[in-house]
C-alpha cells in the first residue's frame, strides 16, 4: 500500500509539471529538465484565440502552425521561437488574423532553428496573408493568390489577396527570422519571411533575415511598406517581389557570402509582374530608397560563386524603381531584362521605372540589357546610357573601395558604415512622385553618417557574422 501512495505522488508530480492540453492543437508542456518555472511549449495545428508568446518560454514550431479565424498572436519582446527541424514547422497568418511581434533593440523577437548546429533550410520560415491588392490568380478567381511552398490547403489557409489596401495584418518590429527556408518543389519555396498580399496597415520596421534557403523576403502582390530591413547570406534574393507588389522600401542592407548562391541565379533584387511578364493590374511597381546591397565580389579579381546574376534584375513587365542606393561587387550591377519578347524597357520610356541618385561599384558591368530573339529597339548600350544620363544623377566606380565603406566584405564584423570622403554620405534626393512616403535623409546608401540614430540603427539587435 504504501509503494502505491508512492507511485501516485510521483504521478502526480509529473502530471503536474508535463501538463498535456488539446486546446487549438496546441500542447504545453512543464518546464521538463530547466526547472526554471518557464514553460516548454508545442505550438501545432491552428491557433483560433487570441494568444500571447510570453518571454522566457521555449516555443517550437511544429509542421505548419496556422493562425486563422481573425485571432492575434502576440509574441513579447525577448521570444525565441524555434522551428522543428524534422518537421519543417513553419508559422502561417492567415487572411484576417494578425501578429504582434513588437520586440525592442535590447530585446528583439527571435524565430530560429531548434537544431544544435544550426543551417539554412532547417525550417520552413513565417508567412503572412493578407486582403490587398494583388494581379495573381487562384482556380480561375482574379486577385486571389496561392502562397508557395505548400502552405496552402484544403481550408483556402494558404490563400492571400483582396481589395483592401489598407489592410492590417499586425506588426514585425525588432524581429530576426534565423535559417528559414526550404524547397516544397523546384521553384515552390518557402522564405525566411513571405508576404503574400499584406496590406499598408501592416508595419515590418527593424526585420533581419539570416541565412534564408531561398529568398531572404518575396512580396507576392500587397502594398505593406519595408523599412530597416537586414539580409545576411541568403541563398537566392534578397528582394523578391512579384504579382503587383507596391509598396515603398526604405533604410536595407543586404551582405552575401561570395561562396553561396541558388541555382536559379542569386540576385539582391528580382521583380517580376508576374511569371508571364503580362499587362495585369496591380503592376509591381515598388520603390526602393536608401538600400546597401554588398554582393560576393570584394575586389575586380574576385570570381565568388559562378551562380550570381547580377544586384538588380528588373523583369518581366516589372516596373520597380531603386532611388538613393549602392549595388557593390556584382557580375553585373544592374540588369533590365527583356528576355522572352517581354519589353520590360518599355516601363523605363514611360516613366514607370526608375534608378536616380544611386551609384554602382565594383561590377565588371555596371549596367546590362537581356534580349530575347525578338528586339525591342534596346541594347545594352541604351541601358548604360540611360543609367548615366546627368539628370538621373546616377555614378559608376570601378571599385568598391571607391565608396569607403567602413568593412563591407567584411564576414566576421561587418561594418556598412560610410567613411570620411564617402560619395554616400551625400547626394541623396526625393524626387519621387511619393517621396512624402519616405523619411528625407541627404545621404544614400542605407547607413548615415557614423554617431547618429540614421548611422547606427543596424547595431545591437543584428546577428551578422556570417561564419555561424
């Protein structure tokens, strides 16, 4: 009898600190070996409530979690949320629901691997969906899209778009998303952060993304505005945009490791209209300012992977415009690509697309023009000549030591900021016809001068060091 009593004491202390609640398909577990009073938890399935991450919790992320039904997930500053590796867990925000993932600079949210030696690819990143404006199409439904990597399913949780510009689907502030990424299908890949269809309400302000398997953030459609923004050794592109994405992009830096690239070509920007380069409407027409994108090439002699393209290729009826930025170290610096009889070019003589105030470094050609077998009336040396017209106030510099930035290439303790004499700490203008949506700095490049809160808004929150 007495074993017995026992033997029901320990159960209970078990019970007591493992608890197993189905509720949402979500299960909590005790504090487990840590007996530290913080919870260990399994996020799985659909979240439908309202639910708040709280600091100091272990969270993991397993398969697919879905927030759905209008619910909010509030994350607290100092989260550390982990994706499970043998799962590809991912987190999902539905049309209609949000996330409020406000952290702060000493304390930022983080989304990362739950594997020991973490690598890119070990988990399947953050999605949101959005009711904005987008060109894409889902079974015969215009404006309706469906998001990559098989997010989608029977339930429509993967769908994204609308007619609400405007729409809110929360707040990313101060958040790193670590490793994230993997390939569904060729061509079907999951981010580190995807927005599918977000609308301007939406506020993604102080975002790093680290070593992304595929694109580090790709906008399907959507108007939600970008601002200080951190790329680090992602494998594809750094900024994707497709199907009527509109928003503006200020204050990003991007830094790649020279030995990795995608097979698909890795570029810091790839803008499409959409795969078929058609006349649809929303039209991909996002503006970009102040953006530092440092690719593989540190010298004229480096070669770095054969499998990066070039900084900017602006295709397929894109009509994106880059104001106030540096493209560094590329095969090619700027690439405007008319391939498969897709006149991209056309948007530039309408006015539609647009590179002003920005200076490109250390690419062995600076600008570039592809054709496909059926001209257009453009070669390349239209597009160098259009690049260097004194108006558009653009530069080329043969070096990227020309711009002095202070360690750009450098993989262990990077350093964006322009130096004395630093072509980049001038010239910087707002001639856009939406400049009043952007914050007038006289500098280009997406650092200021050193000091200042423009000059030092990267530090402290930041995971850079390329070795880990």
């Amino acid at each position: 009898m007495k074993k017995l009593l026992v033997f029901a004491a320990v159960i209970g202390l078990f019970t007591s600190s493992c608890r197993k609640i189905e509720a949402d398909n979500i299960i909590i577990g005790g504090d487990g070996s840590n007996n530290n009073g913080t919870e260990v938890t399994l996020l799985e399935g659909k979240i439908t409530k309202d639910r708040t991450l709280k600091a100091g919790n272990t969270y993991t992320l397993r398969g697919i979690v879905y927030v759905t039904g209008g619910a909010k997930l509030t994350i607290e500053p100092g989260t550390v949320i982990h994706g499970e590796t043998s799962s590809k867990g991912a987190l999902v925000i539905t049309r209609g629901a949000q996330i409020n993932a406000d952290g702060t600079k000493d304390k930022p949210i983080v989304f990362t691997s739950d594997a020991g030696s973490p690598k890119r690819g070990d988990w399947g990143g953050v999605v949101i969906c959005g009711k904005a404006p987008t060109n894409a199409s889902f079974n015969g439904t215009q404006g309706v899209g469906q998001v990559e990597g098989g997010v989608n399913n029977g339930e429509g949780l993967g769908l994204y778009g609308g007619t609400d510009a405007a729409d809110n689907s929360g707040t990313l502030k101060y958040v790193r998303i670590e490793y994230a990424g993997y390939a569904y299908l060729p061509d079907n890949e999951l981010n580190g952060l995807t927005l599918a269809g977000v609308g301007s309400g939406t506020t993604i302000d102080y975002v790093e993304i680290f070593k992304a398997n595929d694109d580090a953030i790709e906008c399907f459609g959507g108007t939600v505005n970008l601002r200080h923004t951190i790329f680090i050794s992602t494998l594809d592109d750094d900024f994707d945009t497709d199907n009527g994405y509109s928003g503006t992009v200020q204050f990003g830096i991007v830094l790649r490791d020279s030995a990795i690239a995608d097979v698909s070509k890795s570029e810091s920007w790839e803008s499409d209209n959409d795969a078929n380069g058609s006349a649809l409407t929303p039209q991909t027409s996002a503006v970009y300012s102040n953006i530092t994108a440092i690719g593989p090439r540190a010298t004229t002699t480096s070669v770095g992977n054969s499998l990066f393209l070039c900084g900017a290729q602006i295709r397929r009826n894109s009509s994106i415009s880059i104001y106030n930025s540096v493209i560094m170290g590329y095969p090619v610096g700027v690439l405007i690509d008319a391939s498969k009889g897709v006149p991209t070019d056309n948007n530039i003589q309408s006015g539609k697309l647009n590179i002003k105030n920005t200076i490109v470094a250390g690419c062995a050609t600076p600008v570039n023009y592809a054709v496909s077998a059926t001209p257009t009336g453009w070669t390349p040396a239209d597009a160098k000549t259009w690049f260097t017209t004194a108006l558009y106030g653009n530069s080329i510099l043969a070096t990227n030591d020309e711009v002095k930035l202070a360690a750009a290439f450098n993989y262990t303790n990077p350093d964006f900021t322009p130096q004395a004499g630093s072509p980049l700490l001038t010239g910087g203008a707002f001639s856009m016809g939406n400049a009043s949506s952007f914050s007038t700095v006289t500098f280009r490049g997406a650092v200021g001068p050193a000091g200042t809160p423009e000059g030092d808004w990267w530090k402290g929150w930041s995971k850079l060091n390329l070795t880990l």
